[in-house]
C-alpha cells in the first residue's frame, strides 16, 4: 500500500553513501598528505570506498566515487612521499632542521 511518498530501498543509497564517503575521505587524503600517515590512511580508506561506490548499480554514483577515487590515488601517494622524506630525514638525524633550512621556518621569525 502506497502512502504517497517516495520510498527506497536500503541497497539503492548505499551506492550514493560509499561514494560520498570516498570523495571525502580522497579531500582529506590530499588536504593531509602533507602530514604524512593521514594522507596515506585516508587515501586508502577512500580508495575501498570508491570503489565499493562504483560497483553498486546506481549509475549517477560513479563519477563521485570516480573523482573520489582520483584523489584518494593522489593522496595516497602523496603521502608514501611525505612519509617517506620524513623518516628518511629521521634516520639521518636531520628532522625539523631540514624543514628549518628549507625556508618554512622564515615566516615565524
């Protein structure tokens, strides 16, 4: 019996949500490359959620979960790069004075 407004089903906006979802956590994965470990577990987060957004048979949800995919991609290798410059400097016993003699410390004085 209808009532007279709209009805879904749970699996048809489970699509849309894991695409969201993907994009979203691609954003944060870019936005915190430069951090390092958040760019890289964001990326991956919203690299399985993209693509649990585009295999769901909701066909608009594909181009989100596309360009969350995309900048999950970015965003995780990013921050393998980040990740990686920052320990590489650790061990060489470098640390904050790489960032320091890279200028980024110029702005504060």
């Amino acid at each position: 019996m209808s009532n007279g407004f709209a009805t879904s089903h749970p699996g048809e906006r489970r699509g849309f949500t894991d695409a969201l979802l993907g994009l979203v956590l691609g954003l944060i994965s870019v936005c915190g490359s430069f951090v390092g470990i958040i760019g890289l577990a964001c990326g991956a987060a919203g690299m399985f959620f993209s693509v649990l957004g585009r295999t769901r048979e909701v066909t608009p949800d594909r181009r989100l979960a596309s360009a969350g995919l995309v900048l999950s991609i970015i965003g995780t290798v990013l921050g393998a790069i980040i990740t990686t410059w920052w320990v590489i400097a650790g061990v060489m016993g470098y640390g904050w004075t790489i960032v320091m003699h890279a200028g980024c410390m110029e702005v504060f004085k």
